[in-house]
C-alpha cells in the first residue's frame, strides 16, 4: 500500500472517491491453476456494492488474493479468496464482492494491510485487530497456537499509526518513543529485524529444519533511538525510512530487492547507501515494496528502483533512477507480483508483467509492459491512493472532475457470496463431454484399425453413426472402466438383432474366405506331379516340423500318428527310402540347384 503526504493524506481520507478494480475475478484459482481468462477484468471497472461510496484507503499486498478497502466513515470491505478466514467474516466463505465486517462496525478502521492469507488493521484510536492465518504468528496476539482466527482480534500493540503485511509476517508503525516500529511473524529470513532467523532442528535422528513462530510484536532494538515514519512490506523483506530521510532494508536479499549492491540476506536493518548525504528522502517521500523489487521517491520526485523489475534482463543490485518517469510529479505507488501501478499528475500508469489484466490497458491493447505505460481509461483523472495484490488492481479516483468518465465504465455485479463450490455451468459441462467423446472416439479408431479389412468396409457407415451421440459413447466408456460392458459389440450403444446376425453372418464368410486363401497357397506351393505318384511320401518331406516329432518320437520307442506309415524307421530304411524318392523325383522336373 501507498502513502503520500501528510497535509494530501488528511484531506483524502476526509474527501475519498470511487473505487476502480482490474485484474483477477476467480480468486480460488489464481496462483493455483490456470483459470479462465474470460472472467477477467482486463479494463478499470466499477463494483456495485462501492458504486457511490466514499473509499479513502485501500490495501491489497504483493502476496495477497485478497482486498481490503476503508470508506470515509471507517467502515472496512473485504472481499476475495477466504481459505483461511483472512476476511474476517467468521467463516470461511469466498467473497466475490466487498462485504463489510460486521465485528468492526464499532470501530472508525483508518489503515489496513494484507498478507498471504491474513489481514490486520488500525483504528482511529490506535488500536489493531488481525484475522486469518495464524500459524507463524503473524496476526501478533502473542500466540500461535490457535492456526485460524475467522473473525478480529486484539494485536498486542498500542497507539498504532500504520500496519504492513509480508506474505506470513506484520509490520506496526506507532507513536510510543523507543518503540516506532514492531515486527511479529515468521523470521525465516530476517524478515522481522531481530538478529535471528530462530531456525532449529525438529528432530534428533535427522535434519528438519523449521523456524520458530513470533507471535508478539516486539520492537527492533537497532531502531531504539531512530524514529520511523514509513515503511513497506514485500513478500519477504521490508523497507522503512526514519524521520531523517534514511531508507533501510533487511529480509530477503535475492535477486538485490535490499539495494545492497549483493543479495545476501539481512537480519537486522541495514541502511541504503545510496539515499545518504545529498539524497535523502523528502518528507512524505512514498515507499513500496513488490515480492522482489523495492521502489522510493527521492528529491525532486524521481523515483529509484532495485531488484527484479522484470522477467527478462539483469536484475538491479541498487537502487537506480526509473528514467521513463523523470519529470513526473508521482503522488502515489504501489507494486504487485510482478506489476506496479503509479498515480501521477492527471495520469495513472502502469507495467510489468500482466496474466489477469491488472495493468487495466483493456481488451484490445496489449497485455504487458516491459516500460511504464499510460492508462488510458483513466486519462484526465485524478488518482488519489492504488493498492496492488497479487494478480489484481485497486484505484481510488477523485469524482470532481471524472463524472462523465466514472458513467461510462463498466459495472461488475459478480456472483455473490459462494456456498460450497457451485456445479460446473452447463458451457463447461458440454465442454466436458466433448472432450469425452473425442477420447472414446479416438480408441475406437484405434480398435477399427487394428480389424479385419473386409469387416471394416462392409460395417464402416454403422461404425461411424456410433460417434454422433457423445453421452452415450462416454457412458460405454464408464462401463468398460468399470469392468462392465456396453450394450452391441463394445463399441457404441448397440444394435437391433437382425444387424448383429447380419455381423456374424459377414465375419463367418470372412473368415472362410482367409481361410480358402491360404490353403489355395499352400496347394500352389506343393508338386503337382510328386503329389500324384507319391503323395504319402511328399507329405511327411513338406512337413519338417511333423518329421522333427516323429524322429524324436522313434528315439523314446513310441510310433507316430499318421496314415499308416511308421515314422520310427531305422536309419538305413530312411536312407532307401530317400534314394527310391529321389530316384521318383528323377523323372520328374528337374532338381533345383
């Protein structure tokens, strides 16, 4: 989330004005699997339940598929993905549309962040209450051994004046001297400025590696005579600057998202060399921070980026001035996964890498930007705050002087509050069946090749009537899965009787006809004239395998089957019996060389 200045930030969260979503609309499938683009919102779009009321703060982390937004009369909307209570609603529920949360109706919320899958917010009195995930102890009640929380919970902090969110940990700013700045959460990497990682061994007899939960907020020491004024959360790292315009990191380093020139992780705050002596920030100087970049506004509203700005290219290992936005008058900025959204003037401009339509250009524009680039359904208006989440896009724009504009954008109604997951619509389950009957239809062909050639020409117009009815032919498909078998010949819904006995009448007259074939071959083969004088003899010579038997049969003393003829001879009668036959063979054709 954004911040600008202190005399800008009072006045918009008096003023507020209309809500602005693009990006993602199927919040269970983003991250997850790939979900159907059509549903997108690619183009800013208005949601119904937020048409006409006054937004003044809104929050959606890098990490989150969830959002938060505040009105000017405190009340807090959250809608999105709500698998482990992060909507604070008691339950568990999806929400397609912003909902408020009842349990904070007594409260004036004034600031909020979003995690992972968890939410924490500040009132106007200073105080903070989270809910959702709670396993690293990142909702900072001081313990974690409750995993869920479904609605609010007091935070152990006081006098809070802003929160930020990583993926599993809590940031809170607050006015109590010596203690500006507390971290609660998981402290894998350094994330929470502590000194450790707290990691340990959970077993003796070999390595598994897990790090301890801290579920109280506690105040960084390194910080103990500095006061901070701002700060931002990425998925794992953190960026604060303090009262003298000093801009620190610590966390995660890969990638060069700490602007240390090296991507080692830090665990203890470290300041940025780079916005030091004649470069320090302004006050009211706007931070953010994305799942691997971070990004400031320095002197003169240049604004300076580091990390992994974009898929393609070497990352930046320090902060180095984003030139395509030199001369802007930047009052707002907020970065996503991969995507950033800037407020600039009379423009809102966004980049980076788009699968949902966050970077709002529309329907028939380009999806990415490798380089800040204009939106143009936003041109001319007056951007107060942006938030970016995970695959979606929030926009607060000014009403004065977009009256005409806000009536021409379009309207989203969503599908409301989702019970348990709906039934597939019927476009979806006719897709379903096509896909069925295109596979059965290509094991049949399979099955059609691998038949007789005569069965396959005279039977082909029935075999391709089976294909026109798709329901049937996934439903022999089950039943052949299943062990069971379809009604006709396995291969469609069946036949009338007199088509099955016409089957077997052809197939019969197939068979006799191979079968005709092959002795016509075999007799082809044969010698007409040695068949006429001495057909007994030719027939046991044309049979090696017969003649293998019978010797082996005369050695063991038994006496082979035959015609007649005993083929269990002695050796001399075989060679005279040999001779006589060739002698016969002599008056015949001649001897084959």
């Amino acid at each position: 989330m954004t911040t600008a200045t202190a005399e800008n930030e009072k006045k918009e969260e008096v003023k507020g004005g209309e809500l602005l979503f693009c990006g993602v609309t199927e919040w269970d499938d983003v991250g997850r699997r790939k979900g159907s683009s059509e549903l997108n919102l690619v183009s800013p779009t208005r949601l119904r339940p937020l048409v006409g009321v006054d937004i003044r703060y809104v929050a959606a982390g890098c990490a989150a598929v969830h959002c938060v937004a505040l009105d000017v009369d405190g009340r807090c909307f959250t809608w999105g993905r709500n698998d482990k209570g992060q909507l604070g609603h008691g339950d568990r529920v999806r929400r397609d549309m912003p909902t408020i949360v009842s349990a904070l109706a007594s409260y004036k919320v004034v600031k909020a962040g979003s995690g992972k899958s968890h939410t924490v917010i500040a009132t106007e009195d200073g105080l903070s209450f989270s809910f959702g995930w709670n396993k690293h102890g990142q909702l900072g009640t001081g313990s974690a051994k409750k995993e869920f929380e479904l609605d609010p919970v007091r935070c152990l902090v006081t006098e809070v004046t802003k929160v930020a969110c990583g993926a599993d940990f809590t940031v809170w700013l607050t006015s109590v001297e010596g203690a500006s700045i507390l971290t609660a959460g998981l402290p894998q990497y350094g994330q929470l400025g502590h000194g450790s990682d707290m990691e340990y061994n959970t077993k003796d007899s070999s390595v598994k590696l897990a790090y301890e939960a801290q579920p109280r907020p506690t105040a960084i020491a390194s910080f103990a005579d500095e006061t901070i004024v701002n700060v931002a959360c990425g998925s794992n790292h953190t960026v604060a600057v303090d009262s003298k315009g000093y801009v620190y990191t610590w966390g995660f380093g890969g990638y060069g998202r700490l602007g240390h020139r090296e991507q080692k992780d830090e665990f203890t705050p470290r300041r940025v060399d780079v916005f030091t002596k004649h470069n320090v920030l302004p006050p009211g100087a706007i931070l953010s921070a994305g799942s691997a970049n971070s990004a400031v506004t320095a002197g003169a509203g240049q604004m300076y980026m580091w990390g992994k700005i974009k898929n393609t290219g070497d990352d930046l290992m320090y902060p180095k001035p984003l030139m395509d936005l030199s001369g802007w008058n930047v009052r707002c900025m907020d970065s996503g996964y991969m995507h950033h959204f800037v407020g600039a003037e009379s423009s809102c401009i966004s980049w980076g890498q788009c699968h949902s339509g966050e970077l709002g250009y529309g329907p028939h524009q380009q999806k990415s930007s490798a380089i800040p680039k204009k939106v143009d359904a936003l041109e001319d208006m007056h951007v107060i705050s942006v938030a970016c989440g995970f695959a979606h896009s929030l926009v607060v724009v000014d009403r004065t002087n977009a009256g005409d504009q806000l009536d021409q954008l379009e309207i989203y109604d969503g599908e409301g509050v989702e019970e348990p997951r709906a039934e597939p619509s019927p476009a979806k389950q006719s897709k379903k069946r096509a896909a069925a009957a295109a596979k059965t239809s290509n094991k049949r062909k399979q099955s059609k090749e691998a038949s007789d050639l005569e069965d396959e020409e005279e039977n082909n117009n029935e075999e391709d009537g089976d294909d026109s009815d798709p329901e049937a032919n996934a439903v022999a498909e089950k039943k052949s899965k299943r062990g069971g078998k379809a009604a006709g010949r396995g291969r469609g819904r069946g036949r009338p009787p007199a088509a099955k006995n016409i089957q077997q009448e052809e197939k019969r007259a197939a068979a006799a006809a191979k079968t005709s074939n092959k002795r016509k071959k075999s007799k082809e083969a044969s010698d007409p004239e040695d068949e006429e004088e001495n057909n007994e003899e030719d027939d046991d010579d044309s049979d090696p395998e017969a003649n293998a038997v019978a010797e082996t049969k005369s050695k063991r003393g038994g006496k082979a089957s035959g015609r007649g003829r005993g083929r269990g001879r002695p050796a001399a009668a075989k060679k005279e019996d040999s001779g006589a036959a060739s002698a016969k063979r002599g008056r015949g054709r001649p001897k084959k060389a």
